[in-house]
C-alpha cells in the first residue's frame, strides 16, 4: 500500500493518506511525551516497539469480538487502518488506583478498585484533556447516549480480554485509556493505540513499573521495559 501524504501528526503517530480513501496508514513515531507534551523526549525504536505491540492485541481484541480500526501492520513502524473520525472522547479503564486518580480523591496508591473504573476525558490538548461526566459529552455534542453507552461496555469488553491476558504473562494491568472512531457507516471501531505509551503495566512479582511511568518519573530504562512488555505479548501470542 502506497505511503501519500501526511493528513495528521499527532504526539505519538503521523497518518498518511494512501491510494484507497477509505486506508490510512498509521506510523508510530519515537517521540515521548508527558504532561500534555510539557516533557519530551525521544527514544529510538519506540515506535516500532509500539507498533509490534499495538498490533498484537488488536489482533487478539478483534479475535474476541471487538471491532478495530486495524487492518494489519505493514513494517516495523506503520499499521494499515480504517479511516475513522475519531471521537474526542479519551475513555480511561482502571482497575488499581494511580496516577490522576489517587490525585484527584486521594484513594491510596496501589489500592485495588471494588469494580473497574470506566472514566472519561476531553480529547482536547488546549485544555489538558479535563474529566468529563456523561451530561459533559451530551452538552457538548462529543458523542449520543447510545454512543455513551456503548464506549463504556466496549472499554469494559476490552479490559475483560486484557486483563487475564496480561496476567497469563506476569503483568498487572493497572488501567489503560482507549479511543474509539466512527467509521463511514457510523459503526464503532476501536482505533488509536494499546501500548505501554498508553497503559500502565506493573510486573506482577516485582512491581516494577513497565510503562511510559519511567518516562513520566524518570525512572529510566523506557526502552528496556516496552521491550519486556513485547516480549511478554509475544510469548503468549505466537
Ligand atoms: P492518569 O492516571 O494520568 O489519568 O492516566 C490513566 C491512564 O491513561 C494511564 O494508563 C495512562 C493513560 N493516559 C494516556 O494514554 N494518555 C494521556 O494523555 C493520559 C493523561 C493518560
Ligand atoms: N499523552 C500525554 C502527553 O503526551 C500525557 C501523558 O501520557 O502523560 O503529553
């Protein structure tokens, strides 16, 4: 599939148009940002660390009966998808407290939830992507109730898949954020990314933080621990 011009640059992948208008091809780039990009960094080869393990649970969510923008990965940076409009919802799933979360409610770090969180959030950088409630995204027009309801079962589906995956390999996933496009139909894809850019994965017997954390607390060893997390997909799905 030819690679055309770029449509979007974003802070963790460039969408190039290609020669069929309903494809693009997403390339994931080696950039790190946190804290709405006020932290930057790179680091070479994470995009095609990404990329590999981005493509990977695709794979194994669109096995389990979710619908995803992915088509398939062309070469170590570049996925094949479907065009979607992406809905400017971020729609975060936690199952251990951290992060934001111990921020905003003070609930203790590492404290495992009574139930899964689904939240939502503004996908909107000139606003720092602030928490919305369902009355938030009506009012604004993000998305229709029906829709609503359908990102929160979908995001609750995707951890039901993910979650025993990950402890199949030794890994706590302790919460993730998704994002969903309407394709030209208006069905709902999963679309984006699931990776350790946008998940946090803790070792189970460690604890050891094997995420875009030791980006964000300088921790070091980014690249070395999106590695481990490869490796450990792969060796659950050959
Ligand atoms: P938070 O605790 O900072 O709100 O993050 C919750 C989850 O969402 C965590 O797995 C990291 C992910 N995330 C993103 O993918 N992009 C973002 O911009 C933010 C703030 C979080
Ligand atoms: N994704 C956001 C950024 O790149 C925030 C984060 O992941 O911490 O700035």
């Amino acid at each position: 599939m030819e690679k055309k011009e770029l449509i979007y640059e974003g802070k963790g992948k460039k969408l190039f148009a290609t020669g069929d208008s309903a494809l693009l091809i997403a390339e994931f780039k080696d950039d790190l940002t946190a804290f709405n990009a006020q932290k930057k960094s790179q680091e070479k080869g994470k995009g095609a660390l990404n990329a590999a393990i981005s493509a990977k649970l695709f794979e194994l969510l669109e096995r389990n009966g979710v619908a995803t923008h992915l088509i398939k990965r062309l070469d170590e940076t570049d996925h094949l998808i479907k065009k979607t409009r992406i809905i400017p919802i971020e729609v975060v799933v936690r199952n251990i407290a951290t992060g934001s979360l111990t921020k905003r409610l003070g609930i203790a770090e590492g404290t495992k939830l009574p139930f899964t969180l689904v939240e939502f959030y503004y996908k909107n950088d000139d606003l720092g992507d602030p928490l919305l409630n369902d009355e938030h995204a009506l009012l604004m027009n993000l998305a229709n109730e029906k829709e609503l309801t359908a990102l929160k079962r979908l995001a609750r589906k995707i951890n039901d898949i993910l979650l025993p995956f990950f402890e199949s390999v030794r890994l706590k996933l302790v919460d993730f954020k998704v994002e969903f496009g309407r394709d030209e139909k208006g069905a709902i894809l999963l679309a984006d990314e699931i990776s350790p850019d946008s998940c946090r994965f803790w070792d189970a017997l460690s604890g050891e933080k094997l995420d875009k954390d030791r980006f964000r607390q300088d921790l070091g060893g980014v690249k070395v621990a999106y590695e481990e997390v490869l490796k450990r997909v792969q060796e659950a799905l050959r």
